[in-house]
C-alpha cells in the first residue's frame, strides 16, 4: 500500500527520533528521509513543527493500538473458544510479545526524550501502555476456566503484562532476552504462571 507524504513523514519522523533522538533529529533530516527536498520546507506544508509531528505520531499509534486490541480480544473470544487453555494463554502472551516489538521506535524513543512532554506521556499512557494492561485483565476475565477465582485481576494484568514489555525491552536495550531466556521459554513460563492462578478443580481437570 503507498503511504501518503504525511504518513511517510510520521513513520521517518518517529524511525529517526528512535534512532538519534527528538533533539538530534532536524526537520531537514525528516524531510530527506522522508523523499522531500531537505531544507525546502516540505514538512511545513503537512505539519507546523516538529514537535507537531511528534504529537501525531504519538497520537495515530495509540490510536491504532486500541482499534487492535478491540479487533484481538474479539477474535481470540470466537477462534480460539475450543482451544485448551494453555494454548490460549500461549497466543495471548504472543500476542503481547508482538505488539511491544511492533511499538519498538515508540517505546525507544518515550523512555528518551518524552518526559519533556508530559502531555505525550499522557497519550501514549493512557491510549497505548493502559489499554493493553486492560486487554489482559478484560481476557482472563472472559476466561471460564478462571471464572471462580478471587483475584486482583487488574494487579494481575499488570505483573504478567509487565513481564512481557519488560521482556522486550530488555531484549531490545541489552541485546539478548533477560535470563538469556529465549521467547519459546518465557512464554512457556508465563504460562505455567498463568495457569497457577486457576482454582484448584480447574488445575486439577487439565492435569
């Protein structure tokens, strides 16, 4: 699919912002990247700063994350209903693993230089990092198996989802997995610690 001139600049943009950083990254440098002719002032005619086009990279990705995270949960609830639940949690924490490497140049560059937008921290909090905390705690709820557990399910969400953007961001920053831990092996953890979260019949059924 061709992208349009305003989403090439958004995707060099936030490539470049995740490489060099905000500050370091010129509108000059965007525009080339972008297949304009650096310091013509192309940028301006699609954007008002370079601030601005940080914002909207900020705002379309959170955006797309919450059109995804619908679309997800709504074809986990219908494809996967007759899988086992092992399986299920296996294609849940996947999932997960998939969508933090896809934000990789997001996350990259809010850890770097965002805490100088507290207004884009609010966005990519709130429409990006909440919602998929929000996805985890929405499925196992939906989940028959864990149906009479009594459990802080938002607490929850958030220790198994920490543990899956910490997985890659630390895969992404040190450059191995963290314990050395290749992805079949953590999530086959996670997963044994998701199950452990069940009521005792339900443990012992599928055992």
């Amino acid at each position: 699919m061709t992208r349009s001139t305003r989403e090439r600049i958004i995707d060099e943009a936030l490539r470049l912002f995740a490489e060099r950083g905000y500050s370091a990254t010129s509108v000059a440098e965007i525009e080339a990247a972008s297949g304009l002719s650096p310091g013509a002032g192309g940028l301006y005619r699609h954007f008002k700063s370079k601030y601005e086009v940080l914002a909207a990279a900020m705002n379309e990705h959170a955006a797309r994350t919450s059109t995804q995270i619908a679309e997800t949960l709504a074809e986990m609830s219908t494809v996967e209903a007759d899988l086992p639940i092992e399986e299920r949690l296996a294609h849940l924490c996947r999932s997960g693993l998939a969508k933090v490497r896809e934000e990789s140049e997001l996350t990259r560059v809010f850890f770097r230089d965002l805490s100088q937008f507290p207004e884009l921290v609010a966005v990519v909090r709130e429409g990006l990092l909440q919602p998929m905390f929000d996805a985890i705690t929405t499925w196992f709820r939906a989940q028959p198996e864990y149906a009479g557990a009594d459990l802080d399910w938002p607490a929850i969400g958030a220790v198994l989802g920490g543990a899956v953007i910490h997985y890659r961001l630390f895969q992404e920053t040190v450059g191995e997995p963290p314990g050395r831990a290749e992805k079949d092996r953590f999530v086959d953890s996670w997963v044994r610690l998701a199950l452990g979260l069940m009521p005792s019949p339900a443990v012992q059924a599928i055992g």
